[in-house]
C-alpha cells in the first residue's frame, strides 16, 4: 500500500468513513460489454500465473482508479475468449469493488481472497510507532490480496502478518499470505501462494522501522509456508515483495525463500530467462522495468517428486500503445511445466 506523506490525514480519513460504513464511495458503472464470460479451462500440461498489483486502492486514497480497473478485466475476459487466459491469477491492493470484480467479469470460476482482518501490535511492539501512520490499532481493511483460478479449489490457508509486523501506512491493511491448493488437470495438485510485503519510502515511516518490518514478513512468510504447505506438492510463490534493488531486503528474502527450499537457493522467473511470448521492444523494455523494479517476482518450489520451471513469459499488462500503464506496476504470466525430479 503506498500513501504518500502528503495525503496522510486524507487517507486516514478515507479510512474511518469506510470503516463507519457510511456511503462515500466513487459511484460504480460497469459498462454493459463487460459482462462474465464463460469459464474455459486453460491447455492441458500448461500451468499459467499472472502476478499483477492493480492499484486497487479505496476512496479517496486513489481518485479516478474505476475505469482502468474495469480495462483489467475487460483485457482478462478477452484473452478468456481467445483461449489464451492464464489458468490462475494473483493480484495485490484489490481493495476496491471493481478490483474484486475483476474475477467474475473474467469468467474466474473460483474466487478466494486474503486475511480480512489483522490484530493490533502488542504494548511491547509500541515505542515508536505512530497513531498517524495508522501503525497503532488494528487494520482497517483488508489485505487486497485475491486469488483467481480456473481450477477447483482442494484447500485454502490465509494468515495476517503477525501483530507489529509492519510499518507505517501498510499497517492500515491486514496483509499477510493466502495459499490454495488447486487440482489442474495433466499435472495434479499445485499450490500456489501470494503476498505483499511492506514498502519502504511510500511507508512513510523510517527506514530502520521498515526494514525491521520486512525482515518480520519474509520470516512469517518462510513460517507459515513452511508449516502449511503440503512438501509433496510444488507451489509457486507470486506476489508483490516489494524488494527491490535494496541489498538488505535481497538478502531478506532470499534467505526466507532458501530456507523455505531446503537450503537450496531460488531464483525467481523473470531472472531465469525463460522466452517472452511475441517479444518486442516495448515488450523487452518492459521485461527489463520488471526486473528493474523487482518488486513483481515469482517463485517456484519444488515437491517431493516433481518441481514447475518457466517455460514462457507474457506480459498482457505492461506499456500501453499511448504510453501508458493501467497500474503503477506490470502485470506478467509465467508458463510452467511440470518437471519430475531425479529420484
């Protein structure tokens, strides 16, 4: 979540009007095309993510956010017509209505959101912390954090972070991690899991209490995983990490992620080189911003038996042909295919 300074005492008062229930929301028009599609299932033996951050952010955080939301999932009900959707998608800040619409206007047959509500840091976890970051009570929204699938649904765990565990604005939102286990058809039980951990600069809070926050995450995040996750089964770990260019969190994240791995380090798919589907400038540039960024990572781990490994990437949400982009970040789709492990 990312609130600048400047619209502090705005965004907490967005907040309380939106926690009171009272009706300020943006009004809501859903054009008449964009109606559900039907629901087909992706090609046999191709396992698709897309990890996307749409900006979902409630009035009047974020003003004018309805129309390119509903462009999301317009463009996922299109590619769903062409038979070229991918078979499950993750999405962070899918806080407001049209955010959570995206799903069913895309023809997602299944639909499982993240942790609702995150509990408020301990008296121990206080000195510091500041009531006009919202760092002090409970969150007051939700985590934003949506998994759409075209594959049923064997199980479903979700966790807030733990009590303290964030900084500055992004204690505002219960976020945390979902897992589902889905049944894909030529490749069995996979899971996949997303989650957004805490920013830095837009946190507004300082550095040393952000960096704390993020090792707390990506340590709850190896935990959790670790403990939930059935080891027989590979699972794809997709989301925003929010870790960038920032050697502290690279370090962070990739020792939760090495750990969660048997001590095995892990690459995410962008970093492997795997081919971008229909590459052009534009698409390679994005690609690069992608990586750049390294905000937007996917992660596979392997099971007992059998691990995924990127076989393509596409980028359906990158530059627009105006130069544009419908969220602050990228959305991409990695391909897997399944892989069994030596024995």
């Amino acid at each position: 979540m990312r609130l600048p300074r400047l619209y502090r005492f705005r965004s907490l008062l967005g907040l309380v009007v939106l926690a009171g229930g009272t009706s300020f929301a943006e009004p809501i028009a859903t054009p008449a095309s964009l109606i559900p599609v039907d629901a087909r299932p992706t090609p046999e033996g191709d396992f698709a993510v897309l990890t996307y951050n749409v900006k979902g952010l409630p009035w009047p955080i974020a003003r004018q956010r309805g129309p390119a939301l509903r462009k999301i999932a317009a463009r996922l009900a299109q590619l769903r017509r062409e038979g070229r959707q991918p078979g499950v998608v993750v999405l962070q800040e899918a806080f407001r209505d049209e955010a959570k619409q995206i799903g069913a206007i895309a023809g997602y047959p299944y639909y499982v959101e993240g942790p609702y509500t995150a509990p408020a840091p301990a008296a121990a976890d206080m000195p510091g912390r500041e009531w006009s970051l919202g760092e002090t009570g409970p969150a007051w929204i939700d985590s934003g954090l949506v998994v759409l699938s075209d594959y049923p649904v064997r199980a479903v765990a979700r966790a807030p972070f733990p009590a303290g565990a964030c900084a500055g604005y992004d204690c505002l939102a219960a976020k945390g991690v979902v897992l589902v286990t889905l049944d894909v058809p030529g490749i069995g039980p996979v899971a996949v899991a997303t989650t957004h951990l805490n920013c830095r600069k837009a946190s507004g809070a300082p550095r040393a209490r952000t960096e704390a926050a993020y090792a707390r995450q990506a340590a709850f995040l190896r935990d959790y995983l670790g403990r939930t996750r059935d080891r027989g089964v590979p699972v794809i770990v997709a989301g925003d990490f929010n870790q960038g260019q920032r050697p502290f969190r690279i370090a962070s994240l990739r020792d939760a992620l090495r750990q969660l791995n048997g001590g095995v380090p892990v690459r995410d798919a962008l970093s492997q080189e795997a081919p971008i589907a229909g590459q052009d400038v534009t698409r390679g540039a994005d690609a690069a911003w992608i990586r750049q960024r390294a905000r937007d990572l996917q992660f596979s781990l392997p099971g007992t038996r059998a691990r995924l490994v990127p076989s393509d990437i596409e980028i359906p949400f990158g530059t627009e042909p105006d130069g544009t982009m419908l969220s602050d970040h990228m959305g991409y789709t990695v391909h897997y295919r399944l892989r069994p492990l030596a024995s």
